[in-house]
C-alpha cells in the first residue's frame, strides 16, 4: 500500500500575490467556487478505504490536517489542497486529471508535495529499519543526521511561500496526535525529525500553538519514563498549585484593572520538554524550574505592558536575573513579551508573561496570524520593515533563512538564491547550484556517471543536457556504457555545466587523456630503444626506479615531453662486459718480445709503424685489455676490449680485428689517456665541488663535465686524464663515499 503520511509540505491559497522570486515550489491557488466540498468529494472514494504505513486512515488523516488550517486561519483553497495531495498516488495520471478538475496550480502542488513524501520516507529508513530499544551505531547515528538534514534543506527549498510550511507542520502535528491517541509505538524516525526539524521550524516562525505541542508529543516517544516522571512531578501538586496560581490571577486582573488598565489575566500551559530542557542546561531541580507556575497579562498597549510591569515589581519580589524585555528588543523571530519571575509572600516564584492583544496572537500563530503577507503592515516581522505584500513576503523569507541558520551553525548568505534542491528517481537529495543542468546533476551523483552522461529526464520528460534544473525536480540521466564529456561542456556559452566541482572533473578528464597520449609517445620510443639495446627483457618499474622515478608512467611521461633523453637509459643498460668475438675470425698471434713499441708505447702485432688512434666511444688507458680494429684510411682503431662498439663492428667484420698491448715503456712514457667516469648522486647544493675537489686531490685533470638533474637526482659524466686506469677504481671509492652519491663507475 502506498504511503503518504506526514509529508505534504507544498501548499498556496487564492489571495497572496505570487513573489518574483519564487521558483516553480510556489503556486497562487485562485479560490474556487467550493473548492474545499468539491476537493473532498474527489478524494473520499479514493481514500477512504486506505491508510497510511502508521496505520491512520489517509481521509480521516486529511480531515484532521484541513481541520488544523482551518483553526489557524487557512484559507479554503489551502484546506481542498490538503485532499489532492493524498490523492495524488492513487491516481493514473495524476496531473492531468487533478489540472483538468481543480487547475495547474492544485496538479503543481500535489506534485511537488509527492516528491516530500518520497524524501521524508528515505529520510527515516535507518530509524525505520532498527528495532525498537536496540541502541544506534555510529554509523546509524551519522546516516539518520544526514537524512534529517536532506529533509530541513529540501524543506527550505520548497518553502519560498509560507503556506507550504504550514501545511506541512500541519500534517507532521496530526501524526503525532494521531500516536498519542492510539497509543502505538512511534517509529524513532518520526519523533527524531519532528524534534529536530519541525519544532525548530515552528520556533522560528513563531507558532508556538505547534511548537510546544509538537516538542511534548515527540519527547514523549523518545524518553517517555522522563516524560512519565516529570508528568507526576507535575500532578503530584497540582491541586495546590492551581490553587494558589488562580489566587494570583484573580488578584492580579482585579488590581491591574483598578489601576485603570484593560488586563486580561490567565494562567499558563505547563510544557514538559521546556521543563526538561530547563532542568538540563542549568542543572536545576524540578522545585528550581520557575515557569511550572506561570501567568500571561494582555493589556491594550505596549505603555499598559510597562505600567503592569511597574506594578507586578512593586507587589511582589522580583528575581532581577530572570527580567527579559522582548518588547524592546524582539527575538528574531518577531516575538514580543515582557518576562519576569517574582516570588510571592511565601517564597515561591511565579513566571510572569506580559504582553499586547497583537503580540499574543504573534506568539501564538506567528507568521501564521497573517495568512495574506499584506496584513504584516508597515512593522513586518521581527522589526523587518514591510511597507507592502512584496515587504512583507521577504520579511517571512528572512526568517525561514534564520531557521536555516539555526540549525546548520552557518552564516549562508543568499541561500535561497545560489542553491537548488533537486532528487534523483528514488528520492535522494541533490543540492546544485543556481543554474545547474543535469550534467552538473550526474557529476554530482558520480564522478563516472557525469562522464557517460548523454542524456536526461526531468519529471519524467526528454530535456536538452543544457535545460537548467528548477527545486523539486526529479532528474534521471541515460548514459553510456563506455565514453567521457564533450569539449562543449567546458564552452561557458552553450550552459552545460554552472558546477565548479562538475567543470573541474570534465577538464581533469581532457588533461588525463593529454597525459594518456604523452605517455604512450613515451612508452614506444623506450621500448624502441630497449629492443634495438636487446635488453627487452628488462622490468620496466625497475629500470625508471633506477633513472630516479617513482614508476615507468612517470618516466614515459618525461620521455614523451622530451624532457628525458633516452641518452641517460643508454647508458644505464651498458654495463661491462666480456666482449664476444665471431667464431670465424683469423686467430692472431702473439706479439715478440724482440718487436719495437710503436709511438705511446703501443704495440701493433705483425705490423710496425702502423698508424694508431685510441676510439672515443670507450677511451681505453693503461692497463685496459684492448684490442685494435682496422678503419679505412685511419689506421688501426684502440678499444677497451669490453667495448660494445668493438663487438658489432667485429660481428660484421671480423677479419679486420687485430691483437693489440700496451707496450712496456708506457709507463715511463708520461702519456696520459682521458677517460670517462659516470656519477649518480642525490642532488644537492656542492655536490659538484665535492666531486671535483676529490680529483684534484688525486691530482687528476678533469677536462670536461656534464650534468643533467632530474627529479631530484643528479647524473653526471667527468672526463679525466689518468696514466693507469687501475689507480682510478680507488678515486672512484673515494667519491663513492661522499655524502648523497649512490654510484661512481668508469663507463
């Protein structure tokens, strides 16, 4: 069975000019002849066979709520709409038969009040769903709090016009005297939000007729042995209290109209939850609660309210401490009240209201007491101005954004004009700003459906993507399986997107597929290389995380940027090696002691005086195992015989490799050979004096450096001039062990 219960919270009457402002939440409902008899006859044969999910029947619930308007001064198109919007879902096509009975502005209320159902309904799931007595998780606790406050923003979004509050205060109050009456369990979920949400919303606007009696029936479920027990705090005495509270009235009228004032004198209503709420924040005992005796005084004018006031002071004792002159300084809801606690004759304190005709009903009814905004004349609410029906309808607005406030701890200024309130399709709630579309709708629900969004339902009906979204609306998006946004989103003239955080995800998603290409570009030229290195088998990761990477994206990124040169991977993958010779070339025989030593002290065997040139691609020294390798036109090419060069070019032409030594004498010679010694190192501040300073004092001439810094590693190539070779392995442990140097090796 469908449920509607206490969530009709959109609702207009025939004599209120529409706000510019409003937005499609708020409907003028022109008084219809009738109305109140034709609406209740559309909906009796619909509903008076059903009930709610509390178990209340839905007419008899709709009887009790136009009741409750009515006694607050509701118009007659207000109370006929209390009956469409039940009828609302047992209705084949809703819209068009309640438009074509009764108007679009009765269909666009009950449509509207439809979606608060399903709202409120998902709002109380996780009170709903726990047993009775059984204790809230952390986890229910912060899911049940986030409902509460989808419900008071939804409900601020749907109340740009007074009377959707107050039909929904309203039905919120006949559910609860509807458990009350029964006296069925009430769902914690029910209780919690009327405590939370609706009486504070009651307070602000001033309806303390709703207010006190929705906060004793909703405390009464949630801690009902400390309502029992204040309850018989209360009775215990109450014979003797009323009696001596009907003496001090009846003393008080009679005197204060003797003094020529027209006083109205009667006691007041005892409020357990205020009781309560008292007895918490000062830590006091019930017999230290001043309010359980209370008197209200109505005079004629507010000079009357001071005269009473002087009077009162001067015949009994006041408590100076507990003197509150909300005349002078109204709260910010528009009440108005003298307050003063006097003790009499014996000691006991009495709670003293004083006040006019004028701001009783205030206090009272609040904003509902000017049901056409007009009536607020030129003084408005809460000392707003309001010389007009326009005044008069911001001022109400004002303190719907002052309840807002309230409740959210924030200063939010023009809230009701930055934001929307919009649902997904079952009912969850989605705040937007002013403008949003539903692309911005599916970035906000998922980073992933925003993506794949290509197009979307609202209310129902097919809109363009760039349609702005209005409060209230119901919004599904159809996607795609596969895909991402358009560039057009991000074009401010087409009205795609009005979210920051929606804009953001499109142009993260273009700069990832910047990312995507630039790092495939990367990614060929190093695997490329590593095929033409033969070296095909190496990880990856590995090798970026040797290059000074966190993983190989990143070092594929640099590469496809050309901001690394795959110079630096080259020289990482040769390490040395024995040098491998073609099986098929000519074995070369030793040199003889008795052959003479070439120029440098370099031995050619089998052939004297032949031109000689150490290769540049390993730069050999003394002692190196070399070989030669006969060039055309440059004579005999000296290589380290571990050099990869050497290797490929005697794969090709083995026949031209030739037995090379070093000859005895180069030692006496004096010759110095330059070679080549490859640094990696934490790069720092110094750190290329430190290196230099070691060769210096190893009285070695650096002839050439190279450095190249990335990502906060230094790699650095020095050339320097060495007699022997062997003598370097010691200069290169020596920079070794300088501080941030991870390797020295020839290369």
């Amino acid at each position: 069975m469908k449920s509607l219960y206490t969530t009709q919270t959109s609702a207009s009457s025939a004599d209120q000019p529409v706000l510019p402002v409003v937005a499609a939440t708020a409907h003028s409902l022109p008084e219809q002849a009738q109305s109140l008899a034709r609406a209740r006859a559309f909906a009796e044969p619909l509903l008076a066979c059903e009930t709610l999910d509390t178990g209340e029947n839905i007419l008899a619930h709709a009887d009790a709520v136009a009741a409750i308007l009515r006694g607050i001064g509701g118009s007659e198109a207000m109370q006929a709409a209390t009956y469409l919007v039940w009828a609302w879902d047992h209705l084949a096509k809703p819209q068009e038969v309640i438009s074509k009975a009764f108007g679009d502005s009765f269909a666009a209320l009950a449509m509207e009040t439809t979606k608060l159902v399903r709202v409120q309904r998902q709002a109380r799931q996780a009170h709903l769903a726990k047993p009775p007595g059984t204790p809230d998780t952390p986890a229910a606790q912060h899911a049940a709090a986030i409902q509460t406050e989808n419900v008071r923003k939804m409900l601020l979004a749907f109340s740009r016009d007074l009377r959707v509050v107050m039909l929904r205060l309203a039905s919120r109050l006949q559910t609860l005297r509807f458990f009350a009456a029964s006296k069925l369990p009430m769902p914690a979920g029910i209780a919690a939000e009327s405590l939370q949400v609706f009486a504070p919303l009651a307070n602000r606007l001033g309806i303390w007729e709703f207010k006190w009696e929705m906060e004793d029936l909703a405390f009464r479920f949630l801690e009902p042995d400390t309502y029992r027990q204040v309850a018989r705090l209360l009775d215990e005495k109450r014979v003797e209290r009323e009696a001596h509270v009907e003496r001090m009235r009846s003393q008080l009228e009679h005197d204060l109209n003797a003094n020529g004032m027209n006083a109205r004198v009667s006691g007041r209503p005892k409020h357990i939850y205020s009781i309560v709420k008292k007895m918490r924040g000062k830590s006091l005992g019930f017999d230290q609660v001043y309010d359980v005796r209370a008197l209200r005084i109505i005079v004629d004018s507010v000079p009357e309210c001071y005269s009473a006031l002087g009077w009162v002071h001067n015949h009994f004792t006041p408590i100076t401490e507990e003197f509150d002159d909300y005349i002078a300084k109204p709260k910010v809801n528009g009440y108005q009240s003298l307050h003063t606690v006097v003790r009499d004759a014996a000691g006991q304190p009495t709670e003293i209201q004083i006040r006019t005709q004028a701001m009783h009903d205030h206090a009272e009814n609040g904003v509902a007491a000017h049901w056409a905004y007009k009536e607020a004349g030129t003084k408005g609410y809460a000392g707003v101005s309001a010389t007009g029906a326009y005044d008069a309808k911001i001022a109400v607005l004002r303190q719907l954004l002052a309840w807002e406030r309230d409740l959210s701890g924030t200063q939010t200024q023009n809230l009701l004009d930055d934001r929307i309130y919009v649902l997904t399709p079952d009912a969850s709630i989605v705040e937007l700003p002013q403008g949003a579309t539903a692309v911005d709708f599916a970035y906000s629900v998922h980073t992933s459906l925003g993506h794949r969004c290509r197009g979307a339902r609202v209310d129902g009906v097919m809109v363009p993507l760039n349609t702005p979204l209005k409060n209230g609306q119901t919004v599904e998006v159809t996607t795609v399986k596969e895909g991402g946004p358009s560039r057009d989103w991000l074009n401010a003239d087409l009205g795609y997107l009005a979210s920051h955080r929606a804009k953001a995800k499109v142009r993260a998603w273009f700069n990832a597929l910047a990312v995507d290409a630039t790092v495939a570009k990367g990614r060929e030229a190093v695997e490329k290389l590593l095929q033409r290195e033969g070296k095909t088998a190496v990880k990856l990761d590995d090798l970026a995380v040797q290059l000074g990477f966190a993983n190989a994206n990143a070092l594929f990124e640099d590469v496809g940027k050309d901001l690394f040169s795959l110079r630096n991977i080259e020289l990482l993958l040769r390490p040395p090696e024995t040098p491998q010779f073609d099986a098929n070339a000519p074995l070369l025989r030793k040199p003889r002691a008795d052959q003479n030593p070439v120029k440098g002290g370099l031995l050619v065997v089998g052939v004297d005086s032949l031109m000689t040139q150490m290769a540049k691609c390993c730069k050999p020294a003394p002692p190196d195992a070399i070989c030669g390798f006969v060039t055309r036109g440059k004579g005999v090419s000296v290589h380290r015989a571990d050099c990869p060069n050497l290797r490929e070019m005697v794969a090709k032409n083995g026949e031209r490799l030739i037995e090379v030594e070093w000859g005895v004498a180069h030692a006496a010679s004096g010759a110095v050979y330059p070679v080549d010694v490859a640094v990696q190192a934490q790069d720092r501040t110094g750190l290329l004096r430190d290196i230099s300073e070691v060769f210096t004092k190893e009285k070695m001439n650096v002839t050439g450096v190279q450095t190249q810094s990335i990502k906060g590693t230094a790699w650095m190539t020095f050339t320097v001039e060495v007699a022997d070779s062997g003598r370097l392995h010691k200069v290169l442990g020596l920079v070794a062990e300088l501080p941030g140097v991870k390797s020295a090796r020839r290369k």
